[in-house]
C-alpha cells in the first residue's frame, strides 16, 4: 500500500492558496485515477482505490498545517505502512513556481507541515515532492503563502502540478526516488 499525502491548511478560506498546494496536486490525482477524498478518519480526509495492482490511500490532513504529523503517523501506525511507503507533497517557497524537486530524504526547510511529520513519525528519512511557490518579494511570508497564485503564475504552477502527479504515478508504479530525481528534477 502506498500513502500519498497532500499538505495544506483546511477551511474554505484557504482554497487555492499557495499553502495549499499539496492539496492541489493530491486531488488532481485522485481526480485522475477516480478516487474520492471524502472519508473523514485519523485527521485526515481520505480516500482510496487502486492504480494497477497497487492500493493507493490519497490523504489531506484536517489539522493545521503545524499538526500535520498527526494524520500521517496515524495511518501509518493503523495501516502499518513502512516509511518507504509515503510521500509527502508540499509548497516550497525556495523553488520557482513551475518547478518541482523530488528528495528521499531532507531537513523541514522551514516548512511547519515537515516538520510536524518529522516529529511524529521519528524520521525524515521519507519521500517528498516539493512544489514551488517562490519566495515573496515585498509582501509578508504568512501573506504571501496564504494567498493564491497570480494570473501570471498559475500556468506555471499547473506545469508543476501535472509534473507532479506523473511523479506520483511514476511512484506508485515503483519507480525509485532517485529515478524519480534523474527524470524530474
């Protein structure tokens, strides 16, 4: 079984926002393979399904973005999912947006949801793929993630996204993340 989580803050008011990038990228997937995240567990929203011979559980955690580490230590514990078994998605303000970077491993960066799963699941030895949102210019840091990308970024975030989800499907038909890198980074 392979955990894909998505991270973002819940709420309407956070619909579209860079924040929620993770989310993004995880329901267009599940939109492309027929799964709903509709089930409500673990706090988390889920849904599941397979791709292939593979089970998929596709996750966006109801916390807040700081409190992300619940949801996903959660279904691993319950599921008994190995480490080797999740991927994380997420913005990253380092990148440019239109650009994705896929890793094994890393330190949060800064990032409250990485850290958060850091803490809880006693690792960050786990798979992410960081999706850009770039770096404010003249507005506040916390102004600028929870906003929502201009008309000029949006094509390139779209970019990213579709990158992203062939990264996923590459993934979960067993790819190894340093193939993974070679092809996406």
């Amino acid at each position: 079984m392979k955990l894909i989580v998505g991270l973002g803050n819940i709420g309407p008011q956070y619909t579209g926002t860079r924040h929620n990038t993770g989310f993004m990228v995880v329901e267009e997937f599940a939109k492309q393979h027929n799964i709903q995240i509709i089930t409500r567990k673990m706090d988390a929203k889920y849904g599941e399904g397979f791709i292939g011979s593979e089970k998929v559980m596709v996750v966006e955690p109801t916390t807040f973005m700081n409190e992300s580490g619940r949801a996903v230590v959660a279904f691993q514990n319950y599921f008994d999912i190995d480490v080797d078994d999740i991927i994380i998605i997420h913005d990253d303000m380092d990148l440019p947006v239109g650009k994705i970077r896929i890793r094994a491993t890393g330190s949060a960066g800064g990032h409250n949801g990485i850290k958060s799963i850091i803490a809880s699941i006693g690792t960050r030895d786990f798979a992410r793929i960081k999706v850009g949102i770039a770096h404010p210019q003249r507005q506040k840091v916390v102004d600028y993630v929870l906003g929502k990308f201009s008309k000029e970024q949006l094509p390139d975030f779209l970019s990213a996204q579709d990158h992203a989800v062939s990264a996923l499907e590459d993934w979960v038909d067993g790819s190894a993340i340093p193939e993974l890198e070679n092809k996406f980074n």
